[in-house]
C-alpha cells in the first residue's frame, strides 16, 4: 500500500550507511512506502545523534540486525505527513495529518503476542499487546529505515505529541536519550528527599539526567572526567554537587559525606558509616572504572541501574552483593507510558537538551564532533541548510 501523495513530493534526500565504518553518503532516494494499516509517514524536521547511532555504524550491533544501504537515526521528530486510509488504532483514533511528534525508535511491529506484548499492564508499562522488550520488534534507524532523512515511515504506536512548548528540535534528543534517562531514574524507585547518583553527567543523558532528577526533588550527585562535560553540568543550574573523579579519586570517602546525619525528634545524630552514601546511581558510561566509583558512592541496600551495555559486561563484586545487599538492575528505553509522562514533566519544568546542530548535509561534520568528546546532544535539524 503506498503512502498517500497528495501534497507529498516523489523523492527525498537522506544519508545513507553503505557499509560499516565508513561516512555517510547523501543521495536522493523515492519516499517510503506504508506498508501497514499500523504505519504513518513522518516529514523528519529533526534527529538526535546518539550512542548507538555510532555503535551500528561501527558494526558493533548483533549479526544481521542492519542490512545496507542503511538510513540510520532513532531518536526523532516532525509532523505527520500522510497516515493510510485503512489506518488501525492507534494511528486512526490517535493522530491526524499535520500532528507534531516525536518518535520513539522502538517498537517497530512487535508481535503482539508474546510474554513481553502480553504482560499485564503497569504504571510504566506498553498498553498490552505492545512492548519495547518484544524480541521480535523491530527499531526504527537499527533494523529498519529511520530518520537520517526527509521522510521515515514508523509504527504509530511509537508516536508520542509534542507539546506547543517543545520544539523539533528540542524533542528529537528527548526520544532516546531523554526517555532512557527518565526511565532509569523511574528504575531508582526514589521518593523526593532520596538521592541519586548519575555516572557520566555530562553526556547526553547525563546532562538531562541532571535536570530530571533535580526537578524531581531529589538530591543529586553528578560524576564525570571529561573536561567539556564537566563543564557543561555545572552550567546547568541544578543543585547536583559536580565531581571530577580524577581529582576526587576515593568515593568511598565521598559516600561517608552523604546521608551523614538521620533526623531526629531532638535534631539530628550520625548515621553508622554503613548506612552512609547514596541511596541509587545510574552507570552510563561502558567503563569499569565508572561503574566501580559508582558502587562505592552507594549505601549498604542502594541500587545500581545500568544503563551502558559494553562488549565484556561489567565486573560486579560478590562482596557487594552478598555483604552489603546491593541490587543491580538494567532499564532500556522508557515505555510510550513515560514517553508522555516525560514529554509533559519537561513541558512543565523547562527541561531541555542542551544542543549542537548541524544541516542534514553536515552528518559526517556530526559525526567527527561527536568523535571529539562533546557534550550535550548533537542534532540533525532539517530546516537549515548548506
């Protein structure tokens, strides 16, 4: 079934992946085609570059998942440009041609059918029948086309609708890194008053992370070791204490400084040192060293969230969690539930990426900036040009 036409040009112009390890090509290409009554075809006005962008392009992926030519970018933004008359829930009931939205990468087209798409439904969880843990679901800018270009197709139930206050521009990093940051933090199970701890705060998740977990009301610890990045978190305005771990090397004696005291009727008296240090921290670099530092900052029964997923995995002590009952769980990217959830919470609190952006034409421009260590989100934003 092709996408409608009417209004709609006959090709576009989109950076293609040829092979592994090397640039991007741009060239002209016809419009995806609808393939689904589930599917909407997207006018792309805006797509962040994140992590894993560069981990497909660098064959990193498991065997099989990208086929070339290969039009990358998972975390992305625009407006409905055509949705197929046959159109299913969510896409008929849901959204309109003209609607601005964002794009979660995952689920394209998951089976439905499943453990993961039937699990009972939750607080955080995929309406039933759909799930980002589905096996078999497909990734928009992995598996599938995605948004290095003009035009994308992808599943509607991966839409979420931009508030009048977010641009494009402002929600395309929020589709990825955003909502994975959220999510980890929703993971911590903290109440407002806990604190948290977030490894590599002046990434691209870490410097949202920061904002997120301020606005919600917790206290906040922020570690890196990258000059840039560093001072991009302190930029922000937050109340997060900012560590440089290669100067502040020992965490365990930092952890002694936190959650120090324990209120009391009469004021307060000392905490025992074991119930000192953080009460979660989120790991997003694929560094042992960062995860190692991360450990030491928490309290006896705090939680680890990891977010990075390195080659080797991480090593994680016996002591830690049999003698002092740390928990360590993972988070993958957010339901369409805390998509919302998360797209409202920065409508309402200001909460914004901080952004570098390129033409389309300038991705491989992206890329080598990336390469050099920079902090914030880089972005492709459609409406400038060469």
């Amino acid at each position: 079934m092709a996408a409608p036409s009417a209004g709609l040009p006959p090709a576009m112009k989109a950076q293609f992946l040829d092979a592994f390890n090397t640039p991007y090509t741009l060239r002209s290409v016809g419009l995806p085609k609808i393939t689904s009554p589930q599917d909407v075809l997207i006018k792309v006005e805006a797509v962040g570059y994140c992590h894993t962008d560069a981990v497909v392009a660098a064959g990193a992926m498991p065997e099989n998942l990208v086929t070339f030519p290969h039009i990358g970018g998972h975390e992305f933004a625009g407006t409905i440009a055509a949705i197929p008359p046959n159109a299913l829930p969510p896409a008929k009931n849901g959204f309109k041609v003209g609607d601005r939205v964002g794009v979660v990468g995952r689920a394209y087209h998951p089976c439905g059918e499943c453990g993961e798409c039937m699990a009972p439904e939750d607080e955080q969880s995929d309406p039933q029948g759909y799930s980002i843990y589905c096996p078999t679901g497909g990734n928009s800018g992995i598996t599938m086309d995605g948004g290095f270009g003009e035009y994308a197709v992808v599943d509607a139930r991966q839409l979420v609708h931009m508030p009048a206050e977010i641009s494009a521009v402002e929600t395309a990093p929020l589709m990825c890194a955003g909502l994975t940051i959220y999510a980890a933090l929703k993971r911590c199970g903290l109440q407002p008053g806990q604190s948290v701890g977030i490894m590599g705060c002046g990434g691209g998740l870490g410097h949202l992370g920061l904002q997120f977990a301020d606005k919600m009301g917790y206290k906040v610890v922020g570690v890196d070791t990258v000059d840039r990045a560093l001072e991009l978190a302190r930029s922000l305005g937050t109340n997060a204490r900012i560590i440089d771990a290669r100067v502040e090397k020992d965490a365990s004696s930092i952890a002694q400084g936190i959650n120090s005291t324990r209120e009391t009727d009469g004021g307060s008296k000392p905490r025992p040192p074991s119930e000192r240090g953080l009460d979660a921290v989120i790991i997003l670099p694929e560094a042992q060293a960062a995860f190692d530092y991360g450990m030491q900052l928490l309290r006896n029964r705090g939680r680890c969230v990891v977010v990075s997923f390195p080659t080797r995995g991480f090593n994680v002590s016996g002591n830690d969690l049999v003698f002092r009952d740390i928990e360590v769980v993972g988070t993958l990217l957010g339901s369409i539930k805390l998509a919302r959830e998360m797209m409202a919470f920065c409508a309402k609190y200001g909460v914004k990426a901080v952004t570098k952006m390129f033409t389309l034409e300038g991705l491989n421009e992206l890329v080598e900036e990336s390469q050099r260590g920079a902090g914030g989100k880089l972005v492709l934003d459609l409406s400038l040009k060469k």
